[in-house]
C-alpha cells in the first residue's frame, strides 16, 4: 500500500523548504502529481513506521536535495524501536502438577539407565572381532568406564 498523498505532500513541502528550486528543479516538465505518486510507491509501508520518515527529513544532506530512492535509504537507517516484552504470566501451580503428572512417564524413559548391558553387549561383539562404528564404541566404552578397549583394526 503506498504512502498517503497528505504524507508526501508534507515531505515534498519540508524538502521544497529546505532545498527550494534544487528540489523541485528536478521534475521540470514531468507531472509532479506522477512525480509525487511515486514518491507514495517507493515510500509503502513507511506509514507503519512514521520514525523512518522522521528520521530520514532529520539526516538529510545540506548539500544536495535526496533521490526518493536516497530518501527510502535514509528512512530505512532509522534505528528502531525496541519492542516492550510484557512479564511471562505465572504458573498455575495446580497446572504445572498436573502436567508434570501426565508428563512423568516421559521423563522417566529419559533418564540414564543404571544398567549397562547394552553397554556390555556392544564391546562383547567388539571383542568378537565384529567392527561396529566407532562412535558407538566409544559410547559404549564410556559408559562402563573401560577406557582400555579399543576396536580391532
């Protein structure tokens, strides 16, 4: 959607004020109604962040009147706000209890196993002269503490 009309019209007043014939100069002999509604094309969405067209009629260059492509650059530069983060609600701790309820035997798979059979088992084909991947010797040798096993090459 583009720039509102009464919006370009008060940017092109503040840049006709502040630059005078260099400014307007430009589009002699083109319509500046088209002129302007290109300037609302070039400029949509910008009325969602009247800052960026603030900030860009604040940093203009003294010396020379902007493009409407230099002008979207200098909005676009704006710094922008940072967005407020309302405080997290609290936990219903009636909720919390009955989730961790419904949640428990979930976790209670996630939890390491005391027994290492597995464990176990995988350096016994080890031993066996089966080569299995060494990512997985290395789990299982971690996990029963036998640092000396190594896989046969």
């Amino acid at each position: 959607m583009s720039l509102p009309a009464a919006w370009i019209d008060k940017i092109f007043t503040k840049l006709t004020l502040a630059y005078g014939r260099d400014f307007l100069g430009r589009w002699e002999g083109i319509d500046l109604n088209a002129v302007k509604s290109d300037w609302a094309h070039e400029l949509a969405g910008f009325e969602r962040f009247p800052e960026g067209i603030a900030h860009a009629l604040t940093h203009l260059d003294p010396a020379k009147p902007p493009t409407v492509f230099q002008f979207r650059d200098l909005a676009r530069k704006s710094p922008r706000a940072e967005d407020k983060q309302l405080p997290a609600p609290a936990a219903s701790p009636v909720v919390v209890a009955e989730q961790l309820k419904r949640l428990a035997p979930m976790l209670k798979r996630l939890e390491p196993r005391a027994d290492k059979a597995w464990a176990h088992t995988i350096l016994n084909r080890v031993r066996a002269g089966e080569k299995l991947n060494p990512t997985t010797v290395r789990f299982a040798r971690e996990a029963v503490g036998d640092n000396q096993l190594q896989e046969p090459q």
